[in-house]
C-alpha cells in the first residue's frame, strides 16, 4: 500500500493531514507560502488524493500508523504535526500511539478536540445521501467547506478526488469507534505546544483549551468557512509561520 505526499522547502517539518475524503493538494495555498521558510509535507492519506485505494485500514488506529510510517519515513528530528477536520483526529490517533517524542507541536483546524458538553444528537440524512446520491451529496459537500467564492473547475477537481474511495470506507471515515473523550485525553497528554484554529462553532472548545493546555495558541476565525486556510490563507499562513517560529518546541 502506497501512500503519496507533496513536499517543498527546506529546514524544519511541518506536516499536514487533509479532512474527510480531501487530497493532500488542497494544502497548495500553505505549501507556497510556508515552504519559503520550512520544510512542508501534504499527506494524501489511504485512499485520498494519489495514494494507494486499499480495502481496509478506514480506521483511527491504522490511520494514526500511516502518520507515524510516514514520519519514520521523512526522518529527520521533531515535526509540527497539523490536521484539519478528520485529520484533527488522526493526529490526535498518532499522538495516542506514538506520543510526543517527535513533536515540536500539534496545529488541530476546525474539528472537535472533545471538550465541554457533546452536542445534542440529532438525526442525519448524510450517510444515506452518500449510498444513493454519492456526487450531488459530496459536491454539495465541498461548496458548503468555503465561505469566499471559489473557481468551478477547482470545486470540481476536489469532489472528483473525494469520491475515490469506496462509498463504504468513507462512511467508516466518519464513524470512529472513539468515545469523544479519547480525542480531550490525547490531546491534552501532548505536552508540546498546540495551535487550535477553528470558525466560531467550536467557540467554546477554542475556550476550554486556552485554558487547560499548558502551551495553548488559539484562534477564531470568525468569518471563514471549514476551509478556513483557504478562504483566509494570508491570515491562517502567518499564524502557522509564528507558531513554527515562536511556540513550537524544536529543541
């Protein structure tokens, strides 16, 4: 099983993990900008983007694995490990695994960590949608993660690529078998510094982990969409480079 990155620059490792379904490219405004002073790796995760479609392994364990292969894989000393949506819980998985020996801090956009009261449960046509309209459900998908208006073709290129697994595994994407307080405690056993940069729904969780993490560097981004780096690239990319720069534990 094959897994494939993008990678640019030179000097210390930041890593990034793409959310649901995504591909490692949609990374492309960081990889620009951030690779002038660092050395910046996308991860196409198992059966996204160019990796490898296998059967299995749609799971946080395996995907936590994958990070941990890779990293063994690039060498090198400490890395900034950043994840965006379900790529907050896979670099949540790999810190449960791994622990933070090789980190020089965790950067978490816009997924819960597990803090405070779990939201009201509430039922959901997605998964349903998924089996009987993939397309229309996963472009739909796609328009609502940006706030700012973005080119058709790139709308299309990225729901194209989020369809190449199984419609089966990317259920299992989202269904970790992970009570929502293993994601707090992994978090929170990462003694390294931590950027959480989220859009106001995750208001209260930004709050909580101001508070009870030691080395905390929060966000709010107020008008972005789930997408945030890409709606607000400018703002998001100075905030990682000053977190690369300033928080992170390199030493």
């Amino acid at each position: 099983m094959r897994l494939r990155y993008l990678e640019a620059g030179t000097g210390r490792l930041v890593v990034f993990v793409p959310g649901w379904c995504m591909p490692a490219r949609i990374f492309e405004p960081q990889i620009a900008a951030l690779s002038r002073r660092w050395r910046v790796v996308s991860l196409d995760p198992r059966g996204q983007g160019r990796s490898d479609v296998p059967t299995g392994g749609y799971e946080p364990t395996r995907r936590g694995q994958d990070i941990r292969d890779l990293l063994a894989h690039l060498g090198g000393g400490r890395v900034v490990l950043a994840g965006w949506s379900l790529g907050v819980l896979d670099a949540l998985s790999y810190a449960d695994m791994a622990g933070d020996g090789r980190l020089a801090g965790l950067a978490l956009i816009d997924n819960s960590v597990g803090e405070g009261t779990p939201p009201p449960a509430r039922p959901s046509t997605f998964f349903a949608n998924l089996r009987r309209k993939r397309d229309e459900t996963v472009r739909g998908f796609v328009r609502g993660m940006y706030r700012t208006p973005q080119d058709p073709a790139y709308l299309d290129g990225i729901a194209r690529e989020a369809q190449r697994m199984p419609v089966e595994a990317s259920i299992r994407l989202l269904s970790y078998p992970r009570p929502r307080e293993f994601w707090r405690d992994s978090l929170y056993a990462v003694r390294r510094p931590v950027y959480y940069a989220v859009t106001p729904r995750l208001r209260g969780q930004a709050e909580a982990v101001a508070q009870r993490h030691p080395q905390p560097m929060v966000e709010i981004f107020e008008t972005a969409g789930h997408a945030l780096f890409v709606d607000e690239p400018a703002r998001f990319n100075a905030s990682m480079d000053e977190f690369l720069a300033r928080k992170a534990a390199w030493g």
